[in-house]
C-alpha cells in the first residue's frame, strides 16, 4: 500500500509539485539597522576609547576631516606619522576620510597608547553615528578594548621578571 503522494526520487517530486505556485522565499534584508543612531543634542557621537593607561574621550560630526586632540591639532599632538595612521585607520578602513571632524581629550599614558585609544574611540564613536559600519569596523577588530597592559614590578626581582644579577662571592 503506497500513498498518493509518496516521493521515492526527485521526478516523483517535480510531478507533485507541477501545477503549484512557489512563494518567494528570498531572505529579507531589514531596511533598518538594528541599533540606533547615538548622538547628542548638538549632533555629535561620543565615546570613550582605552589602551593601555590612557583613556580618551572622542566626539565626532560631520565635517572637513579636522582631528583635534587636546585642543591641538594632530600633526602637533602626535608628531610622528605612524601615531598619525593609527588614528586614520577606522576612517580609512570604511571610505569616510575626510568626511568626519573629531575632537578628542586624552589622559594617562604615552603617546603610543594614546593614539591607540584615540582610535579605538573613534571607531567606538563611528559605529555609534552609522550603524551600518559596525559590521565593518568589528571585522577589522577596531571594537574591541586591547587588553595588553604593561606587567607590575615584583618583589626580589630587577624588573617584572629579570632576576638581579648573581654573584658568586
């Protein structure tokens, strides 16, 4: 005793299904992101930026591209181009140079650190203005607080872990 419509192959399937219209199963893409736009009441993003002791504090609008830090601009602030790229990278990875004016306040720190959490809040910052380019700045790991701190000094020890030098005699 077999079944109507019983599928042993895939011809017993097309025979089944002639006849019958297939819905559009296409996935739908959401039109809205799924986070909102975070600004404040003069239409700027902010967000706080960390590596290792130093913590910056970034707002971001729209604008010529201007990077202030410290009430400085950034070629005075961080004088060495490689500081420099590191605070362009967010923009440069999401095709948004130029179009993004920033102002930061760092403390703590060197100036490496610095510029590390300089861009890390202004990746915190970008994402919070355009969710869309989220996805984008995650990817590239701008989102996420490099934890690696400099290891304490211990005690019977020169410096973190370098003994003191043995003597003999």
């Amino acid at each position: 005793m077999m079944a109507d419509n019983e599928v042993k192959d895939l011809s017993d399937l097309a025979e089944l299904t002639e006849g019958t219209e297939i819905e559009n199963t296409e996935a739908q893409v959401p039109t809205t992101p799924l986070r909102e736009q975070e600004l404040d009441n003069y239409g700027r993003a902010y967000a706080t930026g960390r590596r290792k002791d130093a913590v910056a504090r970034v707002w971001i609008k729209p604008g010529s591209g201007k990077v202030t830090v410290n009430g400085r601009d950034q070629e005075v602030y961080f004088a060495r181009p490689t500081l420099r790229l590191v605070i362009d990278q967010p923009f440069a990875i999401t095709d948004r140079q130029g179009q993004y004016d920033v102002v930061a306040t760092v403390k703590g720190g060197g100036l490496s650190g610095q510029a590390g959490a300089v861009k890390h809040g202004i990746s915190q910052a970008l994402s919070k203005y355009e969710p869309a380019l989220r996805g984008t700045v995650k990817a590239a790991g701008f989102l996420t607080r490099d934890s690696r701190v400099v290891e304490r000094k211990k005690y019977g020890r020169a410096k973190a872990r370098r003994s003191f030098q043995f003597s003999k005699r």
